[in-house]
C-alpha cells in the first residue's frame, strides 16, 4: 500500500483524519447531533449504532494469562464514522466501518486492521440481540444484554476466540453517561463493562494458548469530544486486586491538560471524581516507532489514596494501523497492585 | 673537415646564462677528439647539439658542409639514423629487444644493415654468445658494449660518445674504450668523447676543455 | 609526522592534478555505469508494478462469475467469511460522441488509488456521498467538459485515456447496475484458515489479472537489464582495480622514500587505506551523480514503453531510491578495497631498499602470466561445475561469472603468445620494435584490456540475446497471434451470442476452448481447435509428422507444446494420454514461448466428446487488418464489453515490439557507456605508463626516428590491441549470448531460444572497439608528437 493511498484513505475517515487535534476529532459537527447531558441511556438500544452522531466506538481490551503462565493482552475495537448523520441502503450508506485487533505479549504485538462501507451488510452493531461485527470479526451477545459474549478476531498471524462473562453493572462515566473531555464542555456519551471474566483461545505464530482473565468494555459517542487545542490523549482502564477498578485520562491541551477519572468500587457502584483529582505523570519514555512514547506513569489519585507505577508489558504495543496509536496491557505497582490497558494518541 | 661547430650558442628557456656562448669546435674525420669539463659545464648540450638532437639559438653546426639549421624534424632524425652516431653514459638500448636486435636496431632504421658486420662487430665485442639475452640481465660493461656495437653496426662517420664508461668501474671501462678505439679506428670514423677523465683524454687524438660555456 | 606523511602522500596529487582527475573520473564513471543500470532496472520495476497495480490492483489474482454479474450479496458473504476481496464494478457509458470506460471500486478496500492532482478537492464526502466524483486524466476531462449529467471530475496523471475511476456507488448509477459487481480482486493478505472458496461461492472462478503475457515480456525486458547490470559490474570492477592498482606503482618511489625517513610501515598502511577510502567515496558519490543522469537520460525511453504498454502515463522521472545510492557508493568503496587490498599489503610487504624494478616486463611478469593462464581455466571450470552442482539462475549466473572472469584472466597469456608469435614473423625493423614494445607494455595495460575485453563480450552477448529474442518472439507473436482481433466473452451464453453476431461480419470466427487437464502428470491444457487454414498456414510447428494437421483434424492426432514435449520426451510417433480412455499420437510439437506449463491442441469435436462443459467464451477473429478497429468499437457498443475483453492484435503486437525497440535503445546506450568506460580505462593507463615510456622511445628517437613516426606508432599500437583484444572478444561473447539464452533463459522461463548470430554487429563492434583504442590513444600520440626534444635529452642527461 502506498503512502498516497493512506493520505487518501484518512480522507476517506473524516472522524479520524489528521485535520485538527488527534484524528480530527476536534472538527465542528455540522448536521450531527451533539451529545445532551439531559439524555439518560437506555438499554438494550443504546448498545446499538447511532448514526446521528459523527463518530462511536466498541472497545474491548483485555488482560490475560495464559496456561504456560505468561502475561498477554488484547484488543478488539469497532469504530464507527459517519461522512452525514443519517443511514442508507447499499454504497449509499454514509457510514464508514474500521476495525481494529491486537494481541501483545511481553515481545511480540500482532496488528490487524479492516475496513467496510456500511449499507451492504459487511459490518454493523444490532443492538438486541447484541451483535457487533466486520467481515469475520465479531463481538455477539450469547444473552440478552451485553453480560455474556463471544469474541473474536484473526489477521494473517494470529487470531483469538474468547468468551466474556460480566461480573457486575454496567458503569455510566462521568455525569449519568456523561463525559466531559474539556473545560469549553466538549463531551461524549459514555459507559462502561469493566468486569468481564474472559476464558478462550489465543492462536500465535507458535500454535494455539488458552488464557483466562479480564476484559473491559467502552462504548462511546460523540460528534465533537477534543477541542481544537488538545493533541491527543492518555487513557487508563485500571483493575486493582482489591476490586476496585479505576478509569482515568488526560487530554493533552496546549491551554493546560484536562484530567479525570472514575473509581469503581469492587461491589460496582461508580464515583466520577472532579476534573483535576488525577495526576498523571510520564516517568519512562520510549523509542517506539521512530518516536519518544512514554511507557511507565505515575499516576496519582489523593482522593483514594492512590500512588501507583504504571508500566506497559511490552513497549513496543505500537497499532501500526491507518492513524497510528498506542494501545497495550500494563502492570501496576505501588499503593495498589493489579493490571489494566493504556492507550495512547497523539504521540 | 668533418664536423664544424661554429659559434653556437645555446641558453636553456628560464636560465639566466647561457650554457654555450659562442662556442666552435672543428673535427677531421678520422680525428678522435676528447671534451673535458667540469660537471654542468656544458659538454653534453655541445655533444647533442652535435647529433642533432636539440635546438641552438645562435651560430650554425655543419656535418661534410650541410648545415643543421635549415633541417626540420625529419632532416634531423635522418642524420641521426645516417652519419652519426651516439653512445650515452646510462646505454639507453630498448629494453624490450633481444641483444642481436638492439645490435642491429639502428642500422636497420638507417637502411644500412649489414648481417656479416654486425656478426662481426657482436664477436668483436664479445657478445656472440648472448643473443637472445634482454638488456636487463646483462652487466653495465656488456650493456655498453651492445651500445657500441649498436653504433658502430650503422657505419658512422662520426660517433659521439657521452661518457660512455661513465657507469663502469676503470678495468671494464678501459676494455669498452679500447674496443671503441679499435672500431672507429678500422672504420675510419671521427670521435668526439665527452669525458672528465685525463687519463681517457689523453688517449685520444687531440683534447679541448670546456669552461663557463666556452672552449679553451 | 602523520601530517607531514599524509601531506607528501597527498602532494603527489597536487602536482600530477592530470593522474588526480583521471583515478577519481575512472572509479566515477565505472561507479555511473553500475548504478544508471540499476537506477533504470529499480525505477523500471518500480513503473511496471505501479501500472500494473493502477488497473488491476497488484492482487495479482480475480474473481469472476461464470456467468454475469457478482450479486453485492456475494462480495459480503466472501467478507464475511473472512476472504479479504475488493469489488470492481466496470462498464462503458456513451456521453454524447465519446465512450466513457467507468471503473468503480471500494475506496475503502481497493490497493491502489490515484492522486489526484487537486488535494484539496477531495472530499471524501463528496467522493462517496452522490452526486460523486470522477477521475480522469487532464485530456479526459478535457473531452468530457461539457458533459451536463457527469459527477464533478477531479485531474490525475496515473489513469489511462478515457477511463474513469470512482466510487463503486457512483458506478452502479451511472452504469444503472444496481447491486452488481464485474470481479472481485483478491488482496494479497488473507488470513490463515478461510473456508475454501468453491464452498462459499461456487459460481465463482479464480483467474489471473489479464496481465501475464504483458509480465512475461517486462520480464525478459528486466533480464537483460539485470544480466548487464551484473556484466557492467564486472567491467566495472576491473576500471576500479586498474586505476587503484596504478596509484599504488605511481607511488612507489615515495613510499619507499618515506619508509626510509622513518614512517612505520602500519602508520604508511593505514594512510594509504584512509587515502583509497576518502577517494572511492568522493569519486563514489560523483559517479552517483553521473550515474543519475545517465539514468535520466535513458529512463523516458523506458516510460515510453510502458506507456504504449498500458496506456498509462507513466512518470519517466527519477526517485532517488536509497538501495540504489547504498549498491552505488558500496560498489566504488567495495571495488575500490577490493581493488586496494593488493596495494596496501604491498606497501605493508615493501622492502625499503628494493632495486627500483625498471619495468616489471620480464621474469615477474612472465611468471604472473603463468599463473593467469592456469587460473583462467580453472575459473571457467569452475563456473561449469557450479552450474552442474548448484544449478539453478545462481549456477548460470556463476558460470556467467567464472566464464567473464576466466576469459579475462587468459587474457594476457594470450595476447603475450599472439605477439610473440607475430613478432616471430614480423620482418620490418619498425614492426618487431613496435611488436617488441607491446609485449613490454602489456603487464601496464591488461587491467584496461581485460575491462575492454569484458565490455566487448557484454556487447556481443547481450547484443545478440536481444536481437535472438526479438527476432524469435515476433516471428511467434506472427505465427501464433494470426486472427486481427481476440474477444473474451463473460459467458458461454454472451459467448454464443457473440459468435452469432459475428458471424456473418467477419472472414472466420475461431473459438479457444480449452479444458485444465493432467499431462504426462503434470497439470496443462488441452485446446480443442477448428480445422482451418490459419493453423496450418501459421502454427510455430518444430517438428512434424507426415500428414499431421489431417490426423489432428480426424482427432486421431495430438499436437503438443515444445515444453511438454522436452519434459516428457513426446515427439512426433509416440502416445499420449489426454484423459481416461482418451489417447492419440502426437503428430507435431509447436514452440510456446512465455508459458511454463504442457499444453495439448485436439480437435475441437475431440475435445468436447471427452470433456463435457468447456467454457465457449474466447475467439480469435479475422477480418481484413484495417477493418478490425472498426469491428472491435462496434463489438464493445453492441455487447458492452469491457476494454480488455476485445484485444487488437496490432495493438499486442505493437507493445512488444515497442518494449523490445527500447530495450534495444537502451543496451545499446549502455554498450557504447561501457565500450567508452573500457576505452577511458586504456587512456588512463597509457597516460600512467607515459613517464615509464620516456625511456623507451627516447633511444629510438635518439637514433633517428621520428616523433611523427613514433606517434603513429604509439596509435598502432593501441589499435592492435584493442583489435586483438576485439577478436578475443567474439567468441567469449557468443560462449556469454549462448549462456544467456540456452541455461539462464531456460532456468528463468523454462524455455529455449534459438541463437541467431549477426555478424555486421560485430564488424561494427570491431570499429567501435578500434575507435577506442584510437582514441585512447590520441592524447599520448600527440603529446609525443609535440614532445620538445630537450624533454627527451633529459632521459640521456638524468640519472633515472
Ligand atoms: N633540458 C635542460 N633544461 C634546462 N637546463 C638544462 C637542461 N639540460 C642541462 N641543463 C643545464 O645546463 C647545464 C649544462 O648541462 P650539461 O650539458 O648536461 O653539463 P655536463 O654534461 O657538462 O655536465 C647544467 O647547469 C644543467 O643543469
Ligand atoms: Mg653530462
């Protein structure tokens, strides 16, 4: 593939293009709808697509160990970005599908990326029953709701098939699903499955590894979440090993980083905790992909009493994908132990 | 008279004097004549004038009354190769050729070989046994006696001799020379040597000595 | 002390700026020839693929119904199950006078999109959303201005004339096909596991992109760039080690001076490789730069040919590739080193006090010659025992290089035996001085005679495998593309309503049906064909049985191809066996250039007897030549075929011969490059050998031989040795051509040429080596002839 072609292809993807802020995500939302702090989620619909809204993803990851003992991660993230707030049959269809899959190990990262044109069937969320999929890579709902699912996804040199059970409730972030991502009120439309206990397969190079461990969904969306000013992010999905998890980010802004964070408690209920609280900090940075990326934090939450380490498994979890990022598992150290996923644009 | 070299002058280009200024010099044919001189004093210059191997830049040099300054390039590479004759203190033979065609080289470029001569001249000189050899692996004293035999095979009228046992230690010198001697001799050539040896001098016929570019 | 010695080292520069510009322009132009070949090879390939991807995408393989169209439903059910497709919808649409060729693809999925030389235009909105957009070329758009109900177009050099590419939406309405999908493209990437395709869509068959007779004449095209990449490599290896080595002798009494002033021999060793170093990448770069514009010069001509290939404008620009600059630079350090390494251990090796070798002419170069004549053959040998044990395009490009090599190496001996052999029977004084003389000088020149001997031998060998291709492959592409026009139908049924339609329009209508099979245990084709004269009169047979197209007509005969018939030893009298119960004799074997695989031709009523369902869809056609352009607008209107389904067989061959005709071009400029590097390279060495040559003319001088004469001499000279080395050239470049077309031609493509040979090509060569010689050797011949005697006194005067 050629670099004209992915000059192109990001034009192709509006909600993703390097026009302004990370992925052009800063980019005004004519026609779409904006996200209202007045809406209260409802279920199974808001699972679904939303089409009136620029942009929406799925996103899954996962921290797992395996039979022979060692640490893995994965990804499966469906995007949605729509080129005008409305559906339609066939190549009419104004929205645009990419998917994304990982696996990490602490030295290898396998990457994987499909795209689709909405309109024809070859990729689409339904929300009841649950059913999010591109080509071959699904994420389908085996009960009602998202409580229980399977998962799965291949590229040319891995796959993996796992099924996800859901520990507790769903976690609305920010203000009852709410999310503000800057002081000029940008915000998304956001909630959470953070207590997922995932069994399954992961199939490497080296042949086929069965893991258990813990998955963490995101669903949001928005049609306008980063201001013109901020250049991308740093996002944590923290599970301690008391059971209290912890979400938190940093938008990075040239007027001054905007920060917060949501602590769950271990029986699920949610505290969205005010701008600011969270202090993150990079300690190590590495040469990844021709660039310096930070790959241990410190992050701070005095609230909680929280003062951890935050180190990635493997450095190098690079998805070199059509709009590059970071996105890998991480082990914490410090007041309190556990594992969780990071991601990284912008860098 | 063979040769007349009537007051020749020759200055090199950039040197501030002339190396001949004004200088003659008869010879007779059958006439041996030795040319001493202190080193750089010219005698060299005044003997390739003579062979018409260089320029002059004022008075004339006659070889049997033809005068060398109307001669072009090939005027003078013809006198070369027909009434003279040179021998040089370093031999300068070809060293790409055998000593039977070093030996018969120049007679041949003259048109004037003559196999029975120069057999007789490499037996005279002692070099009937080394045919086949190349310059290179032969001794100086036998190196200059292939260049005598060299000039002596073109029948000259008159052979210029630079130094020839120059290189040579005394023993092997005298024997070139009394070789050189016995040839021009039966030939009935002239001989102008060029030579800072008195005792060499002093064989020949007659001697001039060359200071600060002129004859006394 | 490093300064002083490097100062002295570097002063002998300085004073000889002439042996300077002569060691940095021989490694420059030796390192410009090397990399303009592979510059034009890399950017040749580079183009090729870069056209091929734009209208095929590089996928290499298709989907296609067996018949119509692919329903959408498809294409999402191959997805789905995880194969990694990209749908293509193409067809013609009439705008006003002008055909309009629409290609719509998947931006999302397709490998290759254009650039379109308004950026800033393309929304994607408005590429995907209706009304659309359209990309043309600049002269498309400029037809289409006034089309009122075309989509918006946006200008881009990288698409043929009168194509327009966009979105497979817009496609579907301007072509009013809803829903449907001409091929599937294959991406190159599939996952592992994917269920097979003859399960999940059966309608469907794999086939290649139309492209591969195009690939196969790119590929003889990139053969003989490559195989002249590695010969000019050759020659260029030897100009970098003669001039290197050079500047080691020329030095040879300074270093000695500066061993004996108290300079370590490691300190001297390690300066003069700094030296050799900064000179091979100063003169390495430089020849980068030459060697870009060479390549530039060279390269329309090659955009030319793709052009007329794919209609595609092609950029004949230059990127600089960073493989190209490293291969460039690595060569001049490498050559250099290489070349350098016998200086440096002996500059290491030298004795302080060594008798000043004269001229290395005699015992030493004698015995150098000895080894030269035994490693020589050893060398050739050892090329023919690669080929025989390893085998393979690397065992024929190993004999290739102990057949150059060896050549060069017996070179010497050769020429020294040659010479001493005329000067046996030269009679004249000047003749046996001169022959003499050439002997002596020879251990100077033979690194330059070697590369002029290697250039030569590149000359004539990949001369005549070009001109043996070229003559071969059209009188194939005659006797094989005989019908005007070829049509490919996108079903039997089209295929049965085509044959109708033509019928009555046209002299014949040949149909090419044929079936996969299994011959002689390897997988083929069996054609069935209709007895008609075009066969008889015009099939390539190279063997025949009596009577063969009557038994092939009476389906009592086979015909097979020229590879099966090798493989298998099927010549005319033997039995092969087609299918089950299904045997007949081969009556005639008929050459098949560009194809790796067994074919057999049967009768037509043979082959659908024994074979049910053979497809009906390929035609060759005749028709008067000057009516089948005609024919082939209307064939494309009347059946709304797409471009590539009706091929002008003026049109093929005309591509090939252009591709060949600049291929011509091209060798041919490189060939005079490398005659001019060789001839460059004696030029150098003859000036280097001036000062050691003073000795030797002056005495001849001294007795009364011209410097007129010894000019002419001195060209004779170096004409009698660019001639001798011109006639030992020949037969190494036809042992080189018929390497070339016998093993690496047949273990490249699996199929044998015939060598014609073209001897007013090598009377030229002879002129042309002999005007290298001459003026290689005009410089010294003047500067002798303009002499001024006191210069050559000093050899009298001076002590040497
Ligand atoms: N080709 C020349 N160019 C300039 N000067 C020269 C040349 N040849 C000789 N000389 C100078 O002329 C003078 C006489 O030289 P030469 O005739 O060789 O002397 P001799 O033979 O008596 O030793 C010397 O000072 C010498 O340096
Ligand atoms: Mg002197």
């Amino acid at each position: 593939m050629n670099a004209r072609l992915l000059a192109l292809l990001l034009l192709c993807l509006p909600g993703f293009a390097t026009a302004q802020g990370f992925a052009g995500l800063g980019t005004d939302a004519q026609g779409f709808a904006v996200p209202d702090p007045a809406h209260r989620l409802s279920f199974p619909a808001d699972h679904g697509a939303h089409p009136e809204f620029r942009i929406e993803w799925w996103y899954l990851t996962a921290t797992l160990t395996g039979e022979d003992g060692r640490d893995y991660g994965i990804q499966w993230t469906l995007f949605r970005s729509a080129l005008a707030p409305y559906e339609a049959e066939g190549w009419a269809s104004p929205q645009l599908w990419m998917a994304h899959a990982a696996l990490t190990t602490p030295d290898r990262h396998f990457v994987a990326e499909r795209r689709a044109r909405g309109g024809i069937g070859q990729a689409g969320v339904s929300a009841e029953p649950f059913l999010a999929y591109l080509d071959d890579w699904e994420m389908r709902a085996t009960a009602p709701g998202i409580v229980a699912l399977s998962l799965s996804a291949r590229g040319q040199d891995f796959s993996y098939a796992l099924t996800l059970e859901a520990q507790g409730p769903l976690v609305l972030q920010g203000d009852q699903g709410y999310s503000v991502k800057s002081r000029d009120g940008h915000a998304s439309h956001y909630y959470s499955q953070p207590a997922y206990d995932v069994t399954g397969t992961l199939t490497l190079p080296d042949g086929p590894v069965r893991v258990t461990g813990q998955g963490w969904l995101d669903r949001e969306w928005s049609s306008q979440p980063l201001s013109g000013t901020q250049s991308g992010w740093d996002w944590f999905s923290l599970s301690f090993e008391g059971g209290e998890k912890m979400m938190g980010f940093r938008l990075r802004d040239t007027a001054g980083d905007f920060t917060a964070a949501t602590w769950i408690s271990p029986d699920g209920s949610a505290e969205a905790l005010p701008e600011g609280a969270l202090s993150v900090e990079p300690l190590t940075t590495s040469q990844v992909a021709g660039r310096g990326v930070p790959t241990r934090w410190r992050l701070d939450l005095p609230a909680k009493g929280l003062s951890v380490d935050v180190t990635a498994l493997n450095p190098q979890a690079w998805m070199t994908t059509s709009f590059p990022y970071w996105e890998g598992p991480v082990t914490i150290t410090g007041s309190h132990a556990g594992k969780g996923y990071l991601e990284m644009t912008g860098y | 008279m063979l040769l007349d070299i009537d007051k020749v002058s020759r200055i090199y280009p950039g040197a501030e004097r002339p190396v001949l200024n004004h200088v003659s010099l008869r010879l007779d044919a059958c006439e041996t004549l030795a040319l001493t001189g202190e080193s750089g004093s010219g005698k060299s210059t005044l003997l390739h004038l003579a062979g018409a191997l260089d320029h002059f830049d004022a008075g004339e040099i006659r070889l049997d009354g033809q005068a060398y300054s109307p001669l072009d390039d090939a005027g003078r590479a013809a006198l070369r190769r027909g009434p003279v004759a040179l021998v040089f203190q370093q031999f300068n033979l070809v060293p790409s050729l055998t000593v039977a065609q070093n030996l018969a080289f120049h007679a041949r470029l003259g048109g004037r070989h003559d196999p029975a001569w120069t057999a007789h001249l490499a037996e005279r000189l002692g070099l009937g046994a080394l045919p086949d050899r190349y310059p290179e692996t032969l001794s100086g004293g036998q190196q200059q006696r292939v260049a005598i035999g060299r000039a002596m095979a073109l029948r000259p009228r008159l052979l210029l001799a630079d130094e020839p046992t120059g290189n040579l230690d005394e023993a092997t010198g005298d024997a070139v020379l009394d070789l050189m001697l016995e040839l021009v001799a039966e030939t009935g050539a002239a001989l102008l040597l060029v030579t800072h040896s008195e005792r060499i001098a002093a064989r020949l016929s007659r001697r001039v000595h060359l200071t600060k570019g002129d004859i006394r | 002390m490093i300064a002083a010695a490097l100062g002295a080292l570097l002063s002998h520069w300085r004073r000889q700026p002439g042996q300077f510009a002569t060691l940095v322009l021989g490694l420059a132009l030796a390192t410009a020839l090397w990399s303009a070949v592979q510059a034009i090879n890399a950017e040749a390939r580079a183009s090729y693929a870069r056209a091929a991807a734009q209208l095929g995408g590089d996928a290499g393989l298709v989907l296609k119904a067996r018949s119509g169209a692919i329903p959408l439903a498809t294409y999402v059910a191959l997805r789905r199950a995880g194969w990694q497709v990209s749908p293509v919808l193409e067809g013609r649409t009439r705008i006003g006078q002008t055909s309009l060729r629409i290609l719509g693809v998947d931006g999302l999925t397709y490998p290759v999109m254009p650039a379109s030389e308004t950026t800033d235009a393309t929304d994607p909105a408005a590429i995907l959303l209706p009304p659309g957009r359209l990309f043309v070329t600049p002269a498309t758009a400029e037809a289409l201005a006034n089309a009122p109900d075309l989509p918006p177009r946006i200008t881009t050099p990288d698409l043929p004339e009168g194509v327009a590419l966009t979105d497979i939406g817009t496609a579907e309405r301007l072509l009013a096909r809803t829903g449907e999908i001409t091929r599937l493209l294959v991406l190159p990437d599939q996952p592992a596991g994917l269920p097979p395709l003859s399960q999940l869509a059966p309608d469907l068959e794999l086939s290649e992109t139309g492209q591969g007779d195009v690939a196969r004449l790119t590929d003889s095209f990139h053969l003989n760039l490559t195989a002249f990449g590695l010969l000019s490599f050759a020659v260029g290896l030897f100009i970098v080690h003669g001039t290197a080595g050079l500047a080691f002798e020329q030095r040879r009494a300074m270093f000695r001076t500066l061993r004996a002033l108290g300079l370590p021999a490691r300190t001297l060793t390690l300066l003069v490789l700094g030296e050799l170093l900064a000179l091979a990448l100063l003169s390495g770069l430089l020849g980068l730069v030459l060697g870009y514009f060479v390549a530039a010069v060279l390269l329309p001509d090659v955009a030319a040919t793709l052009r007329g290939l794919y209609g595609a404008p092609v950029e004949g620009g230059l990127t600089l590739r960073p493989a190209w600059v490293a291969s460039g630079l690595g060569m001049a350090v490498g050559g250099a080193l290489l070349a350098g390494v016998q200086g440096v251990v002996k500059v290491a090796r030298m004795p302080i006090l060594a008798a000043p070798g004269l001229l290395a002419w005699s015992g030493a170069a004698r015995r150098g010659r000895w080894r030269m004549a035994l490693a020589g053959p050893a060398l050739m040998l050892g090329g023919v025992l690669a080929l025989w044990q390893v085998g393979g395009l690397l065992g024929g490009f190993m004999l290739l290089g102990g057949l150059m090599l060896g050549a060069a190496l017996l070179l010497p001996p050769l020429l020294a035996g040659l010479l001493a052999l005329g000067g046996r029977c030269a009679t004249g004084v000047t003749g046996q001085w001169l022959l003499a003389d050439l002997r002596a000088q020879l251990p100077g020149l033979t690194l330059a005679l070697m590369a002029l001997l290697l250039a030569l031998a590149t000359n004539v060998g990949v001369g005549t495998m070009v001109s043996s291709f070229r003559l071969t492959f059209t009188g194939w592409l005659d006797q094989r593309l005989t019908s005007e026009l070829y049509i490919y139908a996108e079903s039997d049924r089209q295929g049965a309503a085509l044959e109708d339609w033509l019928r009555p329009r046209t002299e014949a209508v040949l149909p090419i049906r044929y079936a996969e099979a299994e011959l002689a245990g390897a997988p083929g084709r069996i054609y069935g064909i209709v007895d008609h004269a075009t066969y008889r009169d015009n099939w390539p047979i190279i063997a025949a049985a009596p009577g063969g197209w009557d038994r092939v007509a009476d389906s009592t005969g086979v015909l097979v191809n020229e590879q099966l018939a090798r493989r298998e030893g099927l010549w005319p009298g033997t039995t092969l066996t087609l299918g089950p119960g299904w045997q007949a004799e081969v009556v005639g074997v008929y050459s098949d250039y560009g194809n790796p695989n067994a074919q057999a031709i049967v009768a037509m009523p043979a082959l659908l007897a024994h074979v049910p369902n053979v497809p009906n869809r390929q035609f060759g056609i005749r028709i008067a030549p000057e009516k089948a352009p005609t024919l082939a607008a209307e064939l494309r209107a009347a059946f709304d075929l797409p471009e590539t389904s009706v091929v002008d067989n003026a049109a093929v061959k005309a591509a090939s011969l252009a591709i060949f005709e600049k291929t011509f071009v091209v060798t041919a400029a490189l060939n005079v490059l490398t005659l001019g590097v060789a001839g460059f390279a004696i030029l150098t060495s003859l000036l280097t050998l001036w000062t050691m040559r003073l000795p030797h003319v002056a005495p001849v001088w001294a007795m009364g031989m011209t410097r007129k004469a010894l000019a002419r001499i001195e060209i004779l000279r170096s004409l009698a040795l660019a001639g001798l080395t011109a006639l030992l050239a020949l037969p190494l470049g036809l042992v080189l051509a018929k390497v070339l077309l016998d093993v690496i031609n047949v273990t490249a493509f699996g199929w044998q040429l015939p060598m014609y040979l073209f001897p007013l090509d090598w009377l030229r060569l002879l002129a042309l080596a002999l005007l290298a010689g001459a003026l290689a050797a005009a410089l010294p011949a003047t500067r002798l002839r303009r002499l001024p005697p006191a210069d050559l006194l000093k050899v009298f005067a001076h002590e040497r």
